[in-house]
C-alpha cells in the first residue's frame, strides 16, 4: 500500500476505537428527566456521529415517537429509569439498519420479559452480554478491514493511474456495502422468524 492508503485505513481503524458502548455502571442509577436522558446520550455517543456537534444522538420528538411506537415503555412521572436508557442504546444502533416494526419485533420481547422485572436474570444482564459481544466483534473487524483493503488496492489493474486512488475507495466501499447488505438480509429474516413464532405462540393462546 502507498502512504497514503496507509493513513486513510489507519485513520479508519482509529475511529473504530472511538466506538464503545456505553458501561451500564456509567448510567445514572436515579431516574432522569427527558432532557438529562437526551444529555447523557449526546455525551456518551456523540464520537459515533458522523458529524461530532451537530448531529443529534436523540431528541425528545425520537423519545416521543419511540414510546408511540411500542418500541419503550412510557415514563413514570415523566421520569426515565437505568432500563429505559439501556433500551434507548439498543435502539439507537439498531435504527441504523432496521425499521420501526422490525426493531418492535426485537424488543417487545425483551420489554415484556424483562424489563423492570425482578429476579436473578433481567435488561442489564442482556445489555451486559450484547455490549461484551460487540467489542471483541470490532477487534475482530480490524483485521478483516485491512483485508477488505488490501484486495480493494489489487482491483482495477489496467484503469489509468490517476484514477487507481478513487477506485481503490470505490472497490473498499462496494466490498463493505455487499457485507452490509448480506448481513441486513440474514437479520430481517431472523426478525421474520421471530415475528413468525410470536404470532404463532400469540394464535395458540387465543385459541
């Protein structure tokens, strides 16, 4: 690789390692009002925007219309438990690729099994797991990344020179946005399934 392509996919690992999830033992224990839930979250997740102080992590309007949506169960006295933010995270990167119904599938479950619910097993322990999974998953990425590139710098052998840099990203961009869109397949139709079974189970109660 030139220098260049040095710097551009060691720019692009670095920013990997500004993408963290948010510790539970880092939110608050006490109930939050809405707009110290809409501050927490800028500040703990504004590194993972694209553009860093001036897109917004979350806004009263999203919590509204997530609530509207079944997608989080409404506040108490206009007050946001430790569990609804951990939800507000699952949310928050799972919009990126999901739609409203299809993240609805995904987490009525886990709100009508265990959010606020007492015993030895409850959204803190799942949030705890999910976020475990999701680091080592970027460690992991980091190599598969630098592959990724250099197979993208071996493509278009016989185009002109001055066009090699741009079609060196074109290549890189086309092999990330196929793993996406594979990936985005295999989870729509692991929702479906869900969907499938819940329905099922919902028809046999009614029955």
């Amino acid at each position: 690789m030139t220098l260049n392509s040095e710097d551009l996919i060691n720019s692009i690992l670095a920013s990997l390692d500004r993408v963290k999830f948010i510790s539970v033992d880092d939110i608050p224990n006490i109930e939050l009002y809405m707009d110290q839930v809409t501050t927490f979250m800028d500040e703990r997740l504004k590194s993972t925007a694209r553009y860093p102080g001036e897109d917004k992590i979350l806004t009263k309007t999203m919590i509204n219309n997530y609530a509207k949506n079944d997608l989080l169960p409404p506040p108490v006295r206009k007050k946001y438990s430790k569990e609804h933010v951990l939800l507000l995270i699952f949310i928050y990167y799972f919009k990126g690729i999901l739609s409203i119904n299809d993240i609805q599938t995904l987490l009525g479950p886990i709100t009508d099994k265990f959010f606020q619910k007492k015993g030895d097993f409850g959204l803190e322990d799942i949030y705890r797991e999910a976020a475990a999974m999701g680091t080592e998953q970027i460690e992991n990425m980091k190599s598969d990344l630098k592959e990724y590139y250099n197979q993208a710098g071996e493509a278009f052998p016989d185009a002109p020179e001055e066009e090699k840099e741009f079609l060196t990203k074109f290549a890189f961009i086309c092999h990330l946005s196929f793993d996406v869109y594979v990936k985005k397949l295999i989870i729509e139709k692991l929702v479906d399934e869900i969907s499938g079974a819940k329905k099922s189970s919902d028809s046999g109660k009614k029955e």
